[in-house]
C-alpha cells in the first residue's frame, strides 16, 4: 500500500471542495489576530483585535482599484468625461444629425405605443374594477389576482413612458 503524506491529501481534499491551498512557510507565522474584517500580527493598541486560532492564515494581495483624482470644491459631483479613443473612427456631423433624427423617430413611435398600451390597460383596468371574466365570478382570487396584474402593468408601462421621455429629451426639442 502506498502511503500517501497528509497535508497533500488534504490539499487535494481542499481543492475538490472548492477551496484554495495556500501552503504557509512552517515556523514563520506569528500570531494572528482579526480586527474587524483585517487580519494582522499586529493590534497597535485596538480594542476590536480577536486572536484567530486554529490555522494559520495566508494572505494574497490583490490588486486594488486606483483612486480617482479628487478635484478642488465639489469634488464627487462632477460628471465624468468621457473621451473617445484617438483610433475611433470619426462620424460626418451631418451623418449623426441623421442618425439622431431616426433613434429620435424611433423613440417617439416608442412612446406612441405605449401611451396607447396605457390607455387600453387603464380602460381594461376601470378604476380598480375590472369587468369579471372566464371563471372570476366563481373565483374571486382568480379576479382579484388578475386586478393586481392590471395595476402592476400600468405602474410597468407608466415607468416605460417615462424613461423614453427622458430619453427623447436627450435629443432636445
């Protein structure tokens, strides 16, 4: 029988469980203590450091995201600038008016659909009362699901109008 060394039979257990092995240099660890969601070897003086025991622990940095440069007064509110690349193919202004003028038009055929779609929804629902249907005058949780139905699709459809307006305000008058 082949005898196979523990902590490499572990490790592979580690690994078909998902986890990840990191193997820690023996003798080089020194105690370890959490300190909220930090772990380090030392507290200087916190309150909130609990020892970790059982294990050691290894630590991988990762890369962290550069801060963005903070301007003077009112920094954080200012809108990002967005610039295209220098390779970007550029765009005849009279070839965007076009494009704009047909996302425009699509936009407001967009917004006549639904606002029709709002008023049949609105018509269907009649003020929280609906005509009863099918099997709804036997059922009345069937007609009472169906009106909640109603009511969320209007909310839904009113939400669409509103973002496509805003959309088209984004092409101006």
């Amino acid at each position: 029988m082949k005898r196979t060394p523990l902590v490499s039979t572990l490790a592979c257990l580690a690994v078909l469980a998902g986890a990840v092995v990191v193997p820690a240099p023996a003798g080089a660890q020194s105690r370890i203590y959490r300190c909220g969601n930090e772990y380090t070897n030392q507290i200087k003086g916190r309150s909130d450091c609990k020892l970790v025991e059982g294990g050691n622990v290894t630590v991988v940095r990762g890369t962290s995201p550069t801060p963005a440069p903070a301007s003077g007064a009112g920094a954080g509110t200012a809108k990002p600038v967005v610039t295209a690349p220098a390779s970007a193919p550029r765009v005849d202004p009279a070839e965007q008016r076009a494009r704009d003028a047909d996302a425009k038009a699509i936009l407001e055929q967009e917004l006549r659909r639904a606002q029709a779609r709002q008023a049949d929804l609105a018509k269907e629902y009649n003020n929280g009362e609906p005509d009863k249907i099918g099997g709804e005058a036997r059922n009345y949780q069937k007609y009472l699901d169906r009106v909640a139905e109603l009511k969320a699709s209007i909310a839904r459809n009113q939400a669409d109008i509103e973002g496509i307006q805003r959309e088209l305000k984004r092409y101006g008058p």
